[in-house]
C-alpha cells in the first residue's frame, strides 16, 4: 500500500520517530544497565562508573533523558526538512504487512 501526501502531521512524525529512535535508545540503555549488574563499568554519571543495582536505575533515568532529548531534536529537524520538500514536492510512505482496523 503506498500513501503520498504534501507533509506528514507533526504528531504523526514525532510518534514514529519516538517508536524508532526514542524507544531503541531506551532499550540500549536498559541492556547497559543490566550490564552494569554484573560489574560492567557501562554506566558513568559525573566520570564516575556506577555498578550494581544503582546502575540499574540509573541507566533507566539516563536512558529515558536520552530518548526523550534525541527524539526532540530529529523531531524538530524532521519538521524542518518536511517544510523544505512540501515546498518542492509530496512525501510517498510504502506500507508493509498492511492490517484492517475498525474505528
């Protein structure tokens, strides 16, 4: 299935690249802190190496700022380029594996 538009919703963009970007920052950052369990010096705050369950948590905190913070800034650069080209041309999204859902 293939859908072309002038621009995509800012609230669409940002959901997708919060599900792509935000969610596999978040996940990376939950392994780092597994590791960190197991005596791993994956997590440093401040240039100190923190270990143990506190590394846990706070590559959790880490990892959610992070997310949070790069899915802002693709957002905003996203919103920008899709400015530029809805200026020169239409966005086309190909579908996959498309699913029927009722409203």
């Amino acid at each position: 299935m293939e859908i072309s538009a002038k621009t995509i919703s800012k609230k669409s963009l940002f959901n997708i690249l919060f599900k792509s970007i935000g969610l596999g920052l978040l996940l990376f950052s939950l392994l780092m802190g597994i590791l960190s369990i197991f005596g791993f010096e994956t997590v440093t705050w401040n240039e100190e190496h923190i270990t143990g369950i506190m590394g846990l948590v706070t590559s959790i905190f880490i990892g959610l700022f992070l997310s949070v913070f790069f899915t802002a800034f693709m957002w905003l650069l996203g919103v920008l380029g899709l400015w530029v080209n809805s200026k020169f041309s239409s966005v086309t999204i190909v579908f996959k594996q498309v699913t029927k859902t009722e409203n």
